[in-house]
C-alpha cells in the first residue's frame, strides 16, 4: 500500500494590493492569450507589477 496525502492550499496574506500585484506579474510573463487580457484589466485598474527575474515560461509540447 501506498501513502496518502491531503494538502491543503491556503492564502496566507491578507493584503489585496498585493495578491494582485503578485498575479499581474505572473501574467505579464505569461505568453498564453488569456493572460493578455487579465494585464490588460489590471492596467486598467492600476496594479503595479512586481519585479522578477527569476520567472522561467515552459511551454508545454503537448
């Protein structure tokens, strides 16, 4: 028999500007077509992105 796991996802940070700016930045890397319409909502709204330069894109050859 194997082991099972149960892990649970939990936001640890209460601050919204943040989370925003931390999911703008992941989509301003992004090359999927979704993503160019979530920057363009959060320009909108005016979220800053984070700086990154550890952000590697793997695009899948399926």
């Amino acid at each position: 028999m194997g082991t099972f796991t149960l892990s649970q996802v939990v936001v640890t940070r209460s601050n919204e500007e943040e989370l925003l700016s931390i999911a703008r930045t992941l989509e301003e890397y992004s090359t999927h077509p979704t993503a160019k319409a979530v920057v363009a909502y959060f320009k909108d709204k005016g979220i800053s992105t984070l700086l990154s330069d550890k952000f590697r894109n793997i695009v899948s050859k399926v």
